[in-house]
C-alpha cells in the first residue's frame, strides 16, 4: 500500500511497502571503498546552501509530556537557526509513535511528510501530545521502519532524531506485552542497517532517568547510532534538546561534502595494508586514517557534550568480521545469559556494591594493542567507536561509563565548535560503512 500522505492539520499511520536495497557485490570487499547514500552530485566543498533532510522520531507515550513541550516551544527556533546559522535549506518531518493493540488503543505511528514550511513543521509538532503507552517498551521499530521509508532527498545530509525513554519490544528481559519482538517481524536492527546504506544518520536521544531503568535499553540507543554513524546522547533536561539538535544537524551538514574524502582515506589505508600484506584491524584503519586526515588540515563541526551514552556490551550488538549481522533477539540472547553483559549494581535487583568511579585500562601508550587503535586521547583505551573509555575530552565525552559506574543522569553541556576532523567522526564513518559492508555480504536487509 502506498504511503498516506498527511496534511498539517491531521496524522495517519503512515503504511509503507517493503523496499529490497540492493547493493554491489563489491560492498563485501575489505578495501573496497563502501559509499553511503548517493555520491552522485556530490560536491567536495558546498557553494551557498546546503540540504538537510530532518526527521523527528518521537515518542508520545504518558512519560514524554516534558520533551513534547519542549519541541513545541523550541520547533521554530531550531529551524531558523539551522537555515540561518549554517546556510542549509532544511525539510522536516516528523512520525510519533505510542505502542501496538492491545498495548495502546490510540495509534501506533503518525506521520507528517517532508515540508520546507516551518509553519506547517510547527502545526505538526503542536499536534502532539502525551498519553497512554500500556506496557513498558513502545513501537520503537515501527517508527524506524516509517523513517526509513521517507522520501529523503539523494544529495542531502539525512538526520533522523529518536527522542526515547523506552526500549523497543523484544529486548528486555521482562516486562514486555511482545517478549517475541515487533508483532510485524521487523527487526530493528536490519532497519538501522538499511538506514545505513541510504545514508541516513540516526541520533539517539535518551530520556533520562527513565531510559536507565531497563537493564538494556541504552546499549540499543548506542546501537542503533553506532550502526548509522549518528551518536548517541543522554538527557536529563529537556531544555537541552534543541541544541543537540541543532548542533547536531550542523555537524552532520558540516561532515556531508567530506564523507567522500574519509571514506577515500579509509580505503587507501586498507589498500597499503594489504600491499605491504598486513592485516590491520577496523580499529587501526580508523586510526591510521584520522591521522592522515589531521595532517592535511581537514577541519569539521563538531559538536561537544558530557552527555555522551556509551555501549557496554558491543561485542553482543556487532558480529564478528564474516559472521551475518546481528538480530535484536541474537544480541537479546547474549545478553540475557550473561555472555555480553553482567547485571550493573544501579539496576533495580542488582547485588549492593560501590560503583566504580574511573575506568583503568590493562594498557598504556607502549603497549602492543594487537591491531586495536588507541582511542586518540587518553593513548590507553582501544575503542571501535572513538570514545574514551577514561572519561577524556568532551569531544568524545563517554566520561568513564564502565564497569559498575552508574549512567551519566544527562547532558549538562551542548556546544559546537570547529576544529580539526576527529577520531569520533572518523570511526562513525568507518562503522556505518562497516555495517553496509557486512550486510550486504549477507543480504540481510
């Protein structure tokens, strides 16, 4: 069935067929160069305004009420600063979501299509409201799927924005009216990998303190950002939302003519690792290929904040090099029996115990990493996704979130700076291109 089409005074379900992405057999190729999105057009550097495609994903369950007026009071001052400040002609849109019958009797998801006209985005966001939501985790994969099958512009930065305090179904341990997952058989993870491969950039947003009331619910928030090459932010405040969003927006407009390049450096690096036949790690890709990249001046938006979320178990989110992608009942599995995660003293049931306050690393800036890049900071902890796991600069701003430490509460700070491209930026690229490369290898989306 088509797509409704919703006008700004009313939302449906937005209904969408399903889409087989097709990608080159050449994707699977370790050195290949793995582009995300459509290239086609587009320029190395950006001549007047740039395009943003901006989608809103936002929960409308009871518990949101504080965020919902939040984006309503602040919809029109995100959109001027973002046309304004960083020249961009912006559409947006915007699919709320509640949870599946029986669960919730109201609707599922509702969907306002892409419109330059910030009057109709804010008739859109006024339209929201908070209530119901029945048992604890939402329709989080249903919102996911309808993002994925927008209308985004080919040549544009494309940012979906989750605004979330709850798990989707299928992945907590109890609690959850649909323990078999999304009662239409999606997996929300295949969905962030097709996200991935049209080149759409999800940024998580959790709602603090709820979100960390569920054993696993920020490891998914973290997934699904690390998946896409988004990031993934805590928030305790809802006044801070704004600017994640619009700092956020400017760094991915910022990133958008370069991407080509970092994704040209990364396959070089692969390129003379194998010419000199050397097995180099994503990790040591990533780092050889920052490096490079700061030596030649490339400079960048980047934005700065403490609320960083981080993924404790990624070893249960990611598969192995070679292995299919993981499933959200695969990674559920992990880490229901204790492979990949072990109870934090901070959950409800958890064994009493002081929280461990600092991250210590087994190595230290001489140590052989074994093909692991040191995170670019501290020089001790290796990290896939460019964070510092010792709780180092802003700009990676993960603030020591291991072991038994309990989550940061949210983000005290949000800000935008200019500066040299960063090792964060870099690995985002590298693990989007990653998860393109291994699901195409397996067709599993």
């Amino acid at each position: 069935m088509a797509a409704k089409h919703v006008d700004a005074s009313r939302a449906d379900k937005v209904e969408h067929p399903a889409t087989d992405v097709q990608l080159t057999d050449s994707a699977s190729t370790q050195f290949t160069r793995v582009p995300v999105g459509d290239h086609s057009s587009e320029p190395e550097t950006v001549d007047g305004e740039s395009e943003l495609d901006l989608c809103f994903m936002c929960d409308c369950t009871g518990s949101m009420a504080n965020y919902i007026r939040a984006a309503q009071q602040n919809i029109r001052h995100i959109a001027q600063r973002i046309m304004t400040d960083h020249h961009a002609k912006v559409r947006f849109a915007l699919i709320t979501y509640r949870d599946h019958p029986p669960q919730e009797e109201s609707y599922i998801t509702q969907g306002f299509p892409f419109t330059e006209s910030v009057g109709d985005m804010k008739r859109y966001v006024d339209t929201m409201s908070a209530a119901g939501g029945g048992d604890q985790p939402e329709a989080v994969t249903a919102v996911l799927s309808d993002a994925l099958h927008l209308p985004w512009r080919p040549n544009s930065a494309k940012v979906a924005v989750l605004i979330a305090d709850a798990p989707p179904h299928g992945l907590e341990p109890s609690g959850d009216g649909f323990p078999n997952g999304d009662p239409e058989g999606r997996d929300p993870l295949d969905i962030a990998r097709g996200m991935a491969a049209k080149g759409i950039t999800c940024y998580s947003i959790g709602v603090e303190p709820t979100l960390s009331s569920f054993a696993f619910a920020r490891d998914f928030m973290c997934t699904i950002a690390e998946i896409t090459g988004g990031q993934a932010i805590a928030l305790s405040n809802a006044s801070m939302l704004a600017d994640v969003i619009i700092n956020g927006s400017a760094e991915e407009i910022s990133m958008m003519p370069l991407r080509r390049t970092v994704e040209d450096e990364l396959c070089r690096v692969r390129g003379a690792a194998e010419a000199a036949t050397e097995s180099i790690s994503d990790e040591m890709c990533a780092q050889r290929a920052w490096t490079n990249l700061s030596k030649r001046g490339l400079k960048t938006m980047q934005m700065q904040t403490d609320g960083a979320m981080v993924n404790r178990n990624p070893a249960s989110w990611h598969a192995a090099a070679g292995a299919p992608p993981q499933s959200l009942s695969g990674a559920r599995a992990l880490l229901v029996a204790g492979a990949g995660w072990s109870a934090p003293s901070y959950l409800p049931g958890a064994p009493a115990g002081p929280p461990t306050q600092s991250f210590t690393s087994d190595f230290d800036s001489s140590d052989d990493l074994a093909g692991a890049a040191a995170c670019g900071i501290c020089a001790r902890c290796p990290s896939m996704f460019g964070a510092c796991l010792s709780g180092g600069a802003s700009g990676h701003g993960m603030g020591g979130l291991l072991g038994d430490a309990p989550p940061s509460p949210g983000a005290t700070t949000n800000t935008l700076t200019s500066d040299f491209i960063s090792f964060s930026q870099v690995t985002r690229i590298l693990g989007q291109q990653r998860s393109v490369r291994g699901a195409a290898a397996h067709r599993s989306f």
